[in-house]
C-alpha cells in the first residue's frame, strides 16, 4: 500500500513536471501497412528520401483519416505479393480504422514521395496530389468515397522526376488552389552512383546530381490547370526540394513559399499578391544556417511559437547539423533562436525529417515533435556516434522563451526506434488533443495517442471558403483569450513531405471561454466571433457571420 502510494506521488510528480504523455496504439488500430521502398541494395538515392504521409478527412464524417504513402520495386528488388501500394485508412472511431485504398480507387501505381491535400474544384470533398518519382498523380474526390485519377485531364501530369514535397495554395486570391510542385535531384537509373563509407557500401548525396527546378501550376477554374512557372518567376530556381510549406510571412495577406533543400540553399519564395514570386531566402536568413553554412534541409515547419503575432519557421537537417529555429522578426528578417531557447536540444546526433510544432498538452504554447533516423542503411556498423533507426524527439515549450527534451519522459510512444520519415498531427480522436502519426522507412507506422492529463482547456476551428477557395487554405485565424492571442494558418502541404491539421487547433490553458476568433479569409475579408466556448469543434462558413458547434462522432 506505502508502495502503490509512492509510486502514484511519483506520477503525479513526473507529470506535473511534463504533462505531456504518448501511448503507442498501433496495434489496436487495426493498421497493418508496411512501408517499401523497392530497394535491392543496388542504393537508389530515392530509396532515401521516401516518403510522407497525410492525416485529412477524407469522406467528411468528422473523423480525421490516414494516407500512407508507399514505393515501388525499383530495378533488381525482388517481386513481392502483393506489389507495395499506398494505404487510405477510414477512420471508424475508438481508435479503429479500415484499409479502404481499393474501394477509393487509390490504386494508380507509382513511387510515391510528396502529398497535399485541398479542394481544387471546390465542390467541398478534399482532394489528393501525389508527387512521385516518375508520374505525379491528382485524384479527384468523387464525393461518394471514391476518387478518380484526373492528372491527364487537369494538366498537372509531370513526367520522369524524383519529387518531394508539394502544396495547393491560392496564389492570387482569386478563390480556387493553385498547384505548387518541389523536385529533389535530377536522378535517372542510368546516372546512378554509390559511394564506399569506411568500407561500406553507402547512398551518395544529393551533390552527386544535377539541382532541379520547381513548378508551379496556376488553376484555371474548369478543372485544369496550367504551367506558369516562367512567368511566376521560379523556373529558374534551381536547387534539391524536400520540405514545403505555403505560409504568410509578411502578414501582408498572400502566402509565401517555403522550400527546405538538401545541401543547398533554402528558398524563400515572396509574393507580390499576383503570384509573381521573388527568391528571398538569403535576404531574410533562412537559405543558411547562423553560420552561413548550407543545411541538408528536410522538413519545414511554421507556427507562432512565441505568440508574438508573426509565424516562424523550423527545419530539420542532417546528422551533425542541428534543428533551425528561426523567430520571424515582423517579416523583415530572421533570427535564428534554436540554441539559445533549446529548440535544438538532443538533435545532433540523428538525420532529423518530419516534424510540428504543435501544442501537445493544450497550455497555449507550440511544443516541437522531431521524426529520426538514418538514410544510410548501414551506418551503424562505421557510425557509433548515430543509428538508423532512432527515438523521436519531443521538445516541450515552457512558455517562458525555452524548449525543454521530454522525450524520455513522455510515455512509451518516445521509445521505439525506427528510420522515420514523415509525421502528421491531428486529433485522430476528436478528445481535444492532437495524436501523431509516423511513416517508418521499411517497417510499419507509429501511431502515438495524445494520453496528456486533460486539465486544460481546447478550440477546434474548420474553416470552410465560400467566395474563398473551399478548403479555406491561406485562412489566418486570431484567437485571443484573456490578454492571450495565439494566431494560425490553414496550410496544404508541410513537415517532410506530408499533409495535416487542416482542423486549426488552440490549446487555451485554464481558460473556458474565447474572447474573440479573427478570421481572415484567403480571398479578402475578415470576420470576427466572439464569446465562443471552449473544449468544441466549430465550425465556421465564410460569410455566414456565425459559428456551428459540431457534433462529435458519439452525437451523429
């Protein structure tokens, strides 16, 4: 009885100390996909760099769903049955989600690397792009639970390329999603190389092949699109695309772009509000590191860690590189803060991919969650200072300027060790806490259910577009709560080539009621709400000057 007494003092005090707790669930969930990345030990450079994963609502039930992206056996592998594909899991509530890819028609073959999600037609059903190595593939959502591949029809088909990471976003505010599309290295399996690391066969760089150039595809309003990269000024952008994301530096209303390249300098793509862009990314200070060294870019991020009003960026590099935290400075420049506020803390030693800035334990202040491992298969056998595979990283934000390394005292979902690739946050649950989502290189996914003590208090906000482009991507959301504001975007494509939180989410502490929600809408226009409940799901239609609770899937 002394015992169960103290070992219950002990976790109080363990999770007063972090509140901040992960329980690995996968094997409840009913998920039995297993990532392949068609490898033969011939090394393919794309065998690194697959791939990401989305977390959307497919089939508009309330309940966020799981796509898993997946390769292809490339020249040498040896045929499996069946044959690698993607996976689109339904969520069906209490942790329990059904394979449904086939009965959704997600079955055009292909290597696939880079996903977005977002309403391109506007007929209020999410749909899907997949950038690939080879073939790029846009699904169009039926409506009904099915997609249909339109890439041809659409015009956004794009030929013999290693993909990376991609976005929708409504570069001229005209209410429909234009198409952004990052290209990773000009690799053909007739250039291939490989490279001896202390007697070990390893992957060669991204250096070791010729910078590509991105895309960009304006939306023509019919159901096409067409290819205004030379005129949108980034056709002659050359650089190794991994991470994207689409996102108001400036607070001057239209979305900027954010690409993370490998081992060369990051782009920094500024909007005049036309869809002409500028590459800005040295001017601001964030195509190098403090250093003026270039990082081995792969996942980007943006949030508001410090609530100061103005949206900030993280990117997770290399081994031996540490994570980048860069505090925007009222969009005119970047500082970068990763050192001093321990936002890099413990990340040296991995290759560091997917990752969020997210508020995990609902106390208004953005927590950092880091996905690791290696790419080099065998590092660990002439490496003893890395592993391929590795922990995952949480670092939690204090609130006073600092990050602190919980990842040893959050639950056991810190403590399995894969290669990861992409994550995706959302709340897999609707219990008012956001859940992670892992695509392990070669191996299953981790799905981590947010158990944190449910003391404080949550907002849920979907967006929904009218004279704005449906999904409400671009959307800047001001919530303020006792003196407190916290602000946040609606992004399509971001972390390492992945997709989520098209739900915006806000922690609120102690706080049972919002003061006021600010909503600017994409294509021009603010509302404002007041005096909203806390702890619900609302949702808000533009121009309808009001806001709906949802029901949650116990209500349905």
């Amino acid at each position: 009885m002394v015992l169960t007494w103290w070992m219950a003092s002990l976790w109080v005090c363990i999770g007063a100390e972090n509140p901040i707790q992960f329980k690995d669930v996968l094997r409840e969930t009913g998920i039995r996909f297993v990532h392949n990345d068609g490898s033969s030990g011939r090394r393919y450079i794309v065998e690194t760099v697959s791939a990401g994963l989305a977390t959307f609502d497919y089939d508009q039930d309330g309940l966020i769903d799981i796509l898993f992206l997946n390769g292809t056996l490339l020249p040498g592998a040896t045929n499996t049955t069946p044959a690698p594909r993607n996976a689109l899991y339904r969520n069906e509530g209490n942790w329990k989600f059904k394979d449904v890819t086939t009965q959704a028609g997600l079955t055009t073959p292909g290597y696939q690397l880079g996903v977005c999600v977002g309403d391109y037609d506007n007929d209020g059903h999410p749909d899907i792009y997949l950038n690939n190595f080879g073939p790029n593939v846009l699904y169009r959502n039926n409506g009904d639970g099915t997609f249909r591949d339109v890439t041809q029809q659409a015009g956004v088909q794009v030929g013999n390329h290693v993909g990376a990471g991609t976005c929708f976003l409504d570069i001229d505010k005209d209410g429909d999603l234009d198409l952004f599309v990052a290209n990773y290295v000009g690799f053909t399996f007739e250039s291939h190389k490989t490279s001896i690391m202390n007697g070990f066969p390893a992957y060669v760089g991204p250096l070791n092949y010729p910078p590509t150039a991105n895309l960009l595809f304006r939306n023509n309003g019919n159901g096409t699109f067409t290819d205004i990269s030379q005129e949108a000024g980034i056709a002659g952008l050359l650089g190794s695309g991994m991470g994207v994301i689409a996102a108001d530096l400036d607070n001057d209303g239209d979305l900027d772009i954010v690409v993370g390249n490998d081992l060369r300098p990051n782009f920094v793509l500024l909007n005049d509000g036309t869809g002409k862009f500028k590459e800005v990314g040295a001017t601001l200070g964030l195509a190098y590191d403090s250093f003026g060294n270039v990082q081995g870019t792969m996942g980007v991020e943006c949030a508001d860690w410090n609530n100061d009003g103005w949206l900030d960026i993280f990117l997770t590099p290399y081994q031996r590189q540490l994570a980048t935290l860069y505090q925007n400075q009222k969009g005119a420049y970047f500082d970068e803060v990763a050192r001093q506020t321990g936002a890099a803390t413990g990340t040296l030693p991995q290759v560091k991919w997917g990752t969020g800035l997210i508020d995990f334990d609902n106390d208004g202040h953005r927590d950092i969650f880091i996905a690791c491992g290696h790419l080099i298969d065998l590092v660990d056998q002439f490496d003893n200072t890395t592993s391929y595979n590795a922990r995952n990283i949480l670092l939690r934000n204090t609130g006073a300027g600092k990050f602190v390394n919980v990842s040893d005292r959050s639950g056991d979902g810190l403590l399995p060790k894969f290669s990861s690739r992409g994550a995706a946050f959302d709340d897999l649950d609707n219990d008012g806490d956001i859940d992670v989502v892992i695509q392990n290189a070669r191996s299953e996914p981790t799905v981590l259910r947010n158990d944190s003590p449910k003391g404080n208090q949550w907002l849920q906000l979907q967006l929904k577009g009218t004279k704005s482009n449906r999904s409400a991507i671009g959307a800047r959301v001001t919530v303020t709560t006792a003196g407190t504001t916290q602000i946040d975007e609606v992004h399509s494509g971001r972390s390492y080539q992945s997709d989520f939180g098209k739900r915006l989410h806000f922690g609120l502490g102690s706080h049972r009621k919002v003061d006021k929600v600010q909503v600017r809408w994409p294509a021009g226009g603010t509302e404002v709400f007041l005096n909203l409940e806390a702890n619900r799901i609302i949702t808000i239609l533009e121009g309808s000057s009001s806001s709906t609770p949802s029901p949650s899937p116990k209500e349905k």
